[in-house]
C-alpha cells in the first residue's frame, strides 16, 4: 500500500472556496449582511404577533364598540323645556327636505304654490294631523320624532312657503308655564 494518500503536505498547495478577490469581497459582504437581515425578520416576527393584519382595522375596540351598539335608544324629553324646541325651518330642512324638496312620491314640492293651493283649502288643522299621522307614503312626523309643536311649525313653515299665510302654533301651556317661571 501506498502512504502518499495519508500523509499530509504542509508545505503544498492549499485550495479554499474563494478563488478571486470578487469572490472574497461577497463572502464578507454575505457574511454582515445575511445575519442583520435574519435578526431583523426575527424581530418583526416576535413583536408583530401584535399587530392587526394589513388593511384590516375590524378588530379594534371601536369598530367593535360601533358594531355591538344598540340599535335603537329612549331619550327622554321634557316637554315643557322650550330651548329644545326646533323652529319649523329646522324640523323641515331635518326630516321634510328629503321629499318635499324634490317633491318624491308625490309630496307637493317646497315653495309651489299651485301645488300647495288645494291643500291649503283643507285648513291648519287638517294639514296637520296629515303630517303628525301620515298620508299616503309619509310615515308619521314624517318619520321623525319630534313633538306635535314642533311638527306644526314645521307644517305652517312649509305652507307659507307654499302660499297660505297661517299664524306660527302657540306653544303648549305647560311650556309657557315653565318658561314664564324660569324667568
């Protein structure tokens, strides 16, 4: 048997993986970079357990708050507290712009005196219980809930925009009552 394979030469020639300067240059360029960038991908994985996903914001607490709210409330009103009565101007540009401005399903349009004219034959009264019970498809008050002062302001507001020249409803008794106590 030969030894020439077993015995090592220490005086001969080595050979490694980097045979060129370029070679050597992306070794030690490889050698920070690869590193830097597996800590900083470890870092965003262990902090980014966190984190909603990408474009999506439903499982925070006010989107969920937003959902689970009720779907309706009861507010109590005072009746006879007049700073929170709306003028009939309000009222309608709230709840009655929507059809009579455009005159939608047959609602007279704001303003037109011909077609306000044969109802304001009818009288006060009668154009006012149309608008607090409803009238072909106008829900009651419109749909609003506002109280029958305010519903017959808004009622003589639209009607003498339309023609008639009806007085502003008086307010109820026990707001005047009230009002005049305050003072």
């Amino acid at each position: 048997m030969s030894d020439d394979h077993s015995q090592h030469d220490p005086d001969g020639p080595h050979e490694g993986p980097i045979k060129t300067p370029k070679q050597l240059i992306l070794a030690v360029l490889y050698s920070f970079v690869v590193p830097v960038v597996v800590i900083v991908l470890l870092v965003m994985y262990v902090t980014g357990s966190g984190r909603p996903a990408a474009g999506s914001s439903g499982l925070t607490p006010e989107a969920i708050a937003l959902r689970i709210q009720p779907v309706g409330r009861v507010v109590v009103r005072d009746a006879s507290d007049l700073a929170s009565v709306r003028t009939g101007e309000q009222v309608f540009a709230a709840q009655c712009s929507a059809c009579h401005t455009a005159g939608l399903v047959g609602s007279p349009k704001f303003g037109d005196a011909e077609a306000w004219a044969p109802r304001i034959k009818t009288g006060y009264e009668a154009l006012l219980h149309s608008a607090l019970a409803g009238k072909g498809q106008m829900g009651a008050q419109g749909g609003g809930d506002y109280s029958d002062f305010e519903v017959g302001r808004a009622v003589v507001y639209m009607v003498n925009k339309g023609g008639a020249k009806f007085d502003e409803p008086k307010a109820p008794a026990t707001a005047v009552s009230t009002a005049s106590a305050a003072k």
